[in-house]
C-alpha cells in the first residue's frame, strides 16, 4: 500500500491521524518520522512532527514444509495471544485519569484559578475539559497556550506510559475549542460560497492540522469546491479551490 503522510502537534499525534486514515491499530501500520516537532518559548510549537505510514507489509511464508512443523502454530491460533500482549500494554481510563487530573490540579493551584476537571471518554478518545472562570491565561492569544498545555499533557502520559499505548486525548479549555471549531467551520462556508460566486481561489492564512482538518472537512461537504493544503511546517495552510466551470 502506499505511504500517507500525516503532521501533528507532536509524533504521537500524527501516528494517531495516520492510523484514524487508515482504519487500523497501531501494531497492523508501519511508520516513518520525517520531523520531529520544534518548539519554542513555553512549549509552543514552532513546526509540527510529520510521519509518514502505511500497511504493514505481510511476511512472505517461507515454505509448506514449514506448516508441518508443530513449533509454528496456524494464524487463528496466535491472534488471541496477540492481542493479551496488546491489552497487558494498553493503559485504562482510570490510570489515564489518576494521572492527568492531579497534574492539571497543580497546574490550577499554581495559577491560583479555579476550574472542574471533565474526563469523558468516547470510544478511543478521552476529552478533558477545564470548565469554570478567568481561565484565559490557560488558552492564550488564538489559543497557543491551550496548544502548548496540549503537548505538555500528552508529554506526562507518554512518560508514565512507558511505552503502553493509550487513547487519543482531547483537550479543552472554557469550551474555547468547541467555539473555535464552530466560528471557524463557519468562516471556511462563507470563503466557500464567495470562491463558487468568484470562481477564484482563496488562499487561508496558515494554520495547525487541527484546524486545517476542520476547513476540509467542512468544506467537503459544499458542492463545486475542493482543497488542498499547501506549504511546509508552521506555513502550511487550506486553498479553497472552485470547480471551473
């Protein structure tokens, strides 16, 4: 199968995206990691990781001689073995949870804010939300600092998962990610509309892959109007193109 690439605001988030694309566990895909993310000043993330990822391919059978040796078992009979390793090293809610809502009440005392800590989990993505007042030095200007606490939170689970694999985490603060995604599917419908009035490209200002994901999306669903992305790293933006007529 061919390779897809995929870019995230660390490696673990781009192999969660590649593996989303393709439909599979983490154990059925080969990876690649082209970059590392940069990140600068309190964490913020100047360029974002890219992966790249495909299928693993099948090891070839190497004879039939080999099926009538009683040390290789036949397929059907290794799976369930397979998969007790891949529970013994996939870490549940609950520790996900003694782990993140400790760090994050730290984080609150230290700012002197207060906030309730929401872990809800659907299907295999936990979100966090921080739910409360004054939490703005939490999200910063267009959302850096959210993106930043992001990183750092997924930084905490991945050092003390110690190589177990755990769900995609989401992570919100004041609901400003839920608004955001709303104003801006809203934003990429109207550039939508004046592109198919126009029949003129529209190029969008650079934005993270989250966001990027956000304008195809919405605009996937609008007739007569496709996008691409275009650029490198932290340039990387949505062109809104309209079908020619």
């Amino acid at each position: 199968m061919e390779w897809i690439e995929t870019t995230g605001q660390n490696v673990e988030e781009a192999k969660q995206k590649a593996l989303e694309i393709l439909g599979l566990e983490e154990q059925e895909a080969e990876f690649e990691v082209l970059a590392e993310e940069k990140t600068g000043l309190f964490g913020r993330v100047r360029s974002e990781a890219r992966v790249r990822a495909r299928v693993k391919p099948r090891q070839v059978r190497r004879g039939r001689k080999n099926s009538q040796n009683n040390s290789r078992k036949p397929r059907d009979r290794q799976e369930p073995t397979r998969e007790g390793r891949d529970m013994e090293s996939r870490m549940t809610s609950k520790q996900i949870e003694e782990i993140i809502i400790p760090f994050l009440q730290g984080l609150l005392d230290s700012l002197n804010r207060e906030a309730e800590i929401i872990v809800e989990k659907d299907n295999e993505i936990m979100e966090v939300r921080l739910v409360g007042d004054n939490l703005g030095v939490l999200i910063g200007p267009r959302g850096t600092v959210l993106s930043s606490l992001y990183d750092v939170v997924n930084t905490v689970i991945q050092k003390n998962a110690k190589g177990a694999r755990y769900p995609r985490i989401r992570l919100d603060v004041g609901d400003y990610r839920r608004k955001r995604r709303e104003a801006l599917a809203q934003f990429a419908r109207q550039l939508a509309e004046e592109a198919k009035d126009t029949s003129k490209e529209i190029v969008l200002e650079p934005m993270n892959a989250a966001d990027r994901k956000i304008v195809h999306d919405t605009v996937s669903d609008i007739e007569s109007v496709n996008t691409v992305s275009e650029g490198e790293d932290a340039q990387r933006r949505v062109v809104i193109i309209p079908d020619k007529k």
